[in-house]
C-alpha cells in the first residue's frame, strides 16, 4: 500500500526489511514520527518460508513483513512505498529524495537497507537461488538434510561452508570450481569426513522438472546433485548514501562490502544509524530485527538529548514582562 509522504520526520527510515520494521515500531512506540520508505524486495524473498525464527518458525517472508508493516501502522508510523535515490544534509538534517521524485525531510535517518547477492556467473544459480540453490545452512539446511548437496566454491568460505552442510547430509561433494582444489589441514579435514573435491570448472546446473538434478562440468561431466550451495558475495545497498560521504565498505571477513558501525548502529556520519544486512553481511532475520530495534532505540535516545537540551536553552531565555 502507498501512503501519502508527509514534509518531515523525526525518523525517515529506509528500507522496510526485519530491520526497518523493528527499528520503525520501537521509535513509532516512542512516539516519533516516523516513515520507512520500502522498494519492497528484501533479500529473502524467493525463500518459500523464515526459518531459525522463533514463534515465526517457517512464516513466508512476506507475511512476516506485512505483520511487522501492520504493527508499526497500529502506533502511528507510516510506511510508504518507494525507492530512496538521494540523501543530503539539510541544516541539522536530511533531504531525502525518492527515484519517483517525491522528497521529504528527517531530523535522523535509520539505514537498513540490506544487500544484493552477487552469485558467480554460472547458468542456473540465479533462477534456482532461495530454492534448491542455497546458501545457509540455518535457513533451509534442514529442508535438504540426507540430499545429494553439492558446494560450489566461491571464495574463501566455501571449506567452512562444505563442513557446516556436512552435518546436515551424508552426502555432500566440494566443486572446486575455479579455485585450486583445497590442500594441507583443509584437504584432511574434507577427507575425515568424506566430502569428495571434483576439480574443474562448473559450467551449469542441470534443471529437470524444476528442480535442480545436477552439476555440468565444463568437459561435460555431469555429477548428480539435488541441491547446491554457493557462497554469494554480499554487497551493501548504499548508493543513495554517497552524498553524504558513506560508501560501503570491505567487510573485514572478505564477504563483500558493508556500512561500518558501532554496535548501536551509529555510523561516522552523524545522525545516521544503520542495522540489518547492510551493515551485519551474516544477520539472519532474529539477528537484523533485533538490531533495527536496538538503532531505534538509539535514536529516539539522541533526539530526547538534543529536544532536552533545546527545552533547556528556551528555559534559560529570560522571559518578558
Ligand atoms: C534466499 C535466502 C533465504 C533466506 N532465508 C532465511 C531464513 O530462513 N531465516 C533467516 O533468519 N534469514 C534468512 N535469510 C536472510 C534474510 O534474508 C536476512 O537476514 C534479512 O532479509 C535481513 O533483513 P534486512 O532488514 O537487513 O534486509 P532486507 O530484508 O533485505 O530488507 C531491506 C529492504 O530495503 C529495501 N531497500 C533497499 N534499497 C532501498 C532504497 N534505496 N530505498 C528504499 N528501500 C530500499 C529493500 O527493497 C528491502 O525491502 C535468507 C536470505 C536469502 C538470500
């Protein structure tokens, strides 16, 4: 639902994923007036369900957002579809401008816009990802426990992600891709545990009957297989930050690129706070609402100082007689 965008805000917030939502109720419950302004596509969308979320436990995604949109609603918050294009700063705060054109003002900005994952360039990753291509094995690890798995190398992850799959499932095989076949304690620690390495590089996925049966190998080879983990490379959705000087930046682990904060969410730039994916690359759900919520209350915190500290300086104001 569209709502109508108001001049100002004590809050906008951009991005209405698990972060935003949280972050919005938590200040719409403080009594700010607060908007999240949504292009609707969060990261989990193709996923048929949220798992690892208590209480919520295999909820679609979107009835999850729609729930947490009603609840910020049901305190007076707004939220508003639309994609931010630009931020500046504004005297002591911000001028948000939307791609259709629309624009509004905030005291304080709430960033939680999550990121894109950038999958190798394989035909089949992009149109089975979030089904039977995965990448974390809390999310629908258990949905493909006891299947034919096979982890596809993608960087420096892709041991550690073939050992974590290997609890879920006796039979997962490490395609190594274009990477060198793993060596030293790596390569034992694969062998203990029985997970083959097929060398060479992988040129598709087999698809049969909407589903995934196998990997192609570049000499044709093809190795049955019924579900496929990649590692993708996690990249920040912050373009619209640049005027303001925040450019995402490589997350110290080597996954992509994120927005630095503290563990508020408060970042260089004052009055900007973020939470969720966009900054936190491996957040799941649970983790990125609990840190909208944990930015919202920062927030609202900042603005009771800086509204105290005007309530101060008119109090002192000699008064006229
Ligand atoms: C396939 C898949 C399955 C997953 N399954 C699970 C699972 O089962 N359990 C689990 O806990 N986690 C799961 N995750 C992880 C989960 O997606 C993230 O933890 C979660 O989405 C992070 O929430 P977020 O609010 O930070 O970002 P998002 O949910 O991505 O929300 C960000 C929102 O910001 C919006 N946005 C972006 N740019 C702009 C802009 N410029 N202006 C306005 N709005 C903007 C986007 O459209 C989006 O709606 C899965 C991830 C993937 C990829």
């Amino acid at each position: 639902m569209t709502g109508e965008l108001g001049n100002g805000y004590d809050v906008v917030v951009v991005g209405g994923g698990a972060a935003g939502l949280n972050g919005a109720l938590v200040l719409a419950r403080s009594r700010r007036s607060v908007v999240v302004l949504d292009a609707g596509a969060p990261r989990n969308a193709p996923a048929a369900g949220v798992h690892g979320l208590l209480a919520r436990e295999g909820m679609r995604p979107g009835e999850l957002l729609e729930r947490g949109r009603a609840e910020v609603r049901s305190y007076g918050g707004q939220v508003v579809d639309g994609e931010v294009a630009t931020v500046a700063r504004d005297g002591d705060g911000f001028t948000v401008g939307l791609a259709d054109g629309r624009s509004t003002r905030a005291r304080r900005l709430l960033v939680t816009t999550g990121l894109v994952d950038e999958l190798p360039d394989v035909p089949g990753l992009r149109e089975r990802w979030g089904r039977d291509v995965l990448h974390c094995p809390y999310c629908h690890g258990w949905e493909v426990r006891d299947r034919a798995i096979g982890v596809l190398a993608n960087g420096p992850m892709a041991v550690h992600q073939a050992l974590l799959f290997r609890q879920l499932s006796p039979d997962v095989t490490l395609f190594a891709h274009t990477h060198p076949a793993p060596a030293g304690e790596q390569a034992e620690q694969l062998a203990a545990l029985g997970i083959p390495v097929v060398t060479g590089e992988v040129a598709s996925l087999v698809v049969d009957g909407d589903r995934v049966t196998g990997v192609r190998l570049a000499d044709g080879t093809v190795v049955a297989r019924e579900a496929v983990a990649v590692q993708s490379r996690m990249v920040a959705r912050a373009g619209f930050l640049a005027g303001l000087g925040l450019d995402p930046l490589p997350h110290p682990s080597g996954m992509g690129e994120h927005l630095p904060a503290d563990p508020t969410g408060r970042t260089a730039v004052p009055g900007v706070w973020v939470a969720g994916n966009v900054t936190d690359l491996s957040a799941q759900v649970g983790a990125a609402a609990a840190a909208g919520a944990t930015a919202g209350a920062q927030v609202n915190y900042d603005l009771v100082v800086e509204d105290t500290a005007r309530a101060v300086a008119a109090a002192r104001e000699p008064v006229e007689v």
